[in-house]
C-alpha cells in the first residue's frame, strides 16, 4: 500500500476511535437519565420519547445532505435489520437500567462485541481462530461472574436476560451498518431511517401503556432522546469507516463513567464479583484487539 494511502487509512481510524469514545461517554449520560426515570414511565414510552426527541437534532443533517433525497437506498432489508436490531438493544438495556446498578448495565452490554465476532463468521464471512473464540468464551465467563449471588446482578436474572439480549441486538445493528458502510450507504441515510422507523413501531407500543410524565420527567426524556442522537451519529460515523474488530474495545471506556455516575448520584459501587466480572470482560475484548488489530493475527 503507497505510504499516502497508508496515512489517510490511519487518520480514518484514528477518527473511528475518537468518535468511538465520545459516543461512549455520551451514551452513559444517556443511560443515567434512564435510570434516573426511576421505572415510573412505561418502557415503550421512554424508547418512543427516546427516538422521537432525537428526530429535531438530526434534521439540519437531512437538509444539508439534499433533503429527502438524502433517504432513497438501496438496502431496505439492511434499514430492516438494523431496525430490528437497534430497538432490541435499546429495549433490553433501557429495562435492565431499571432493575440493574449502571454500571453493571454497562459492562454487561460489553457482551456486544462477543456476540458481534460471533456473528461476524456467518454474517460477514470473518474467519476465527481457536485463540480468538477462547477469547469470547472468556467474556461469557465474566458474564457469570457477575451472575453470582453476592454480584450485583444476582438479583434480578429478568434484567440480566435482557440486557444480554439487548446487546445481542446492537451487535446486529453494528453489523447492518457495517454492511451498509460497505455498499455506500450515506450516514444520514442510516441514522434517519432508524429514527424514523423506530418512532413509529414503539408508538404504535407506546399509545396502549401512556402515563403523563411530570415536567422532570420530560426533561429526562427529551435529554435522553437529544444527547442519544448525538452519540448515534458518532458511533455509525465510527462503524461506518472502521473495522468492527478495532472500535469495539474502545467502547469500554463507558465503564469508567458509569462507575463514576453510579457511585456519585445512586451510591452504588460495585463489589469484588461485579469487579471481577468486568474486569474478565474488558480483558478478552483488549485481547481480541490486540491480536487482531495490533498483532495482525486471527488466530
């Protein structure tokens, strides 16, 4: 590869990074203003105010890119998926908020770049080797670590199924827009699709179940829905232009924020098992990326 070829391919993933790591941070103010809703708003309503609030921010995106031009593609069964994916993920993470310290919410959704190199073998033809997939297994062992009974999701199984099967979804989405990345898709295009696809399906959900939210409540949830949309752009911007192998780790500086906001504003500091399991969690990952990014090797 010419050495210019080989600078711009590195500012491009310098960029991913970055963009990878703001996203984290501002997903983590995301999740608190969750959290902080306490569970009094059905969760339909929350994922619909969630999508709906976004929807102004990312408007002026649609009008630069040339209107609702900007929309036409050519993958609607990719829009389909990451759709799919997207609402899993964000309703198993929104009720595991609920039930779960954030912080363990946040490590138990570092499973996603598990289950992402899981799926990347029959979805984008990505070949793993014994190494790597004892790597996976290892974040799954984190993952019961933190199942324990003294652990702090030991109370609550419902929102550890969910949030692991929330971040069975994100590595779907994750996945899409990687696809998507790769045919051309445009970053607007991907990100309004969702916004607008995921506004309708959960107020279809969300009409049944309607509480009127107080004046703090709708703070909450409209903080949620513009700071999401922000974090949104961020990360589809970083999977578009980047490997999956070297952005997913990077996610893991969320933990340190979410530790931080959990033990500021809800007193909750994660015990021996919790730390443990996390820290199993965020080493398999930094190994798959050092073996796959740093070393070049997938085995």
């Amino acid at each position: 590869m010419p050495p210019a070829d080989q600078a711009r391919r590195a500012a491009t993933r310098r960029r991913a990074v970055l963009m990878v790591m703001g996203a984290a941070g501002i997903f983590a103010v995301a999740g608190a203003f969750v959290k902080a809703l306490g569970g009094e708003v059905p969760l339909a309503q929350v994922v619909l105010c969630r999508n709906l609030f976004a929807i102004p921010a990312l408007l002026p995106l649609l009008w630069q890119a040339g209107g609702v031009r900007a929309l036409r593609t050519r993958n609607p069964g990719l829009h389909g998926l990451r759709l799919i994916g997207g609402l899993l993920g964000m309703v198993g993470t929104f009720y595991g908020l609920t039930v779960l310290p954030i912080a363990t919410v946040t490590a138990l959704g570092f499973t996603m770049p598990l289950f992402l190199t899981l799926l990347s073998i029959p979805l984008l033809g990505e070949r793993v080797g014994p190494r790597r997939g004892l790597a996976v297994l290892a974040g799954f062992g984190g993952v019961l670590l933190m199942t324990l009974p003294t652990g702090a999701a030991g109370g609550s199984l419902s929102g550890l199924g969910a949030v692991l099967l929330g971040a069975l979804g994100w590595a779907l989405a994750m996945i899409s827009i990687r696809r998507m990345g790769d045919a051309g898709e445009a970053n607007v295009t991907i990100v309004l699709w969702f916004a607008f696809g995921a506004t309708l399906l959960s107020a279809l959900a969300a009409i049944p179940v309607w509480v009127p939210p107080t004046p703090g409540q709708w703070a909450l949830l409209a903080g949620i829905g513009l700071v999401s949309a922000v974090a949104q752009l961020m990360m589809t911007d970083a999977y578009r232009r980047g490997e999956a192998t070297l952005l997913a780790p990077f996610e893991y500086s969320a933990i340190l924020w979410t530790t931080a906001l959990g033990v500021l504003v809800w007193a909750e500091l994660p015990d021996g098992w919790d730390l443990a399991g996390m820290a199993v969690l965020v080493g398999s990952g930094l190994y798959i990326w050092h073996r796959e990014v740093t070393l070049g090797l997938r085995r």
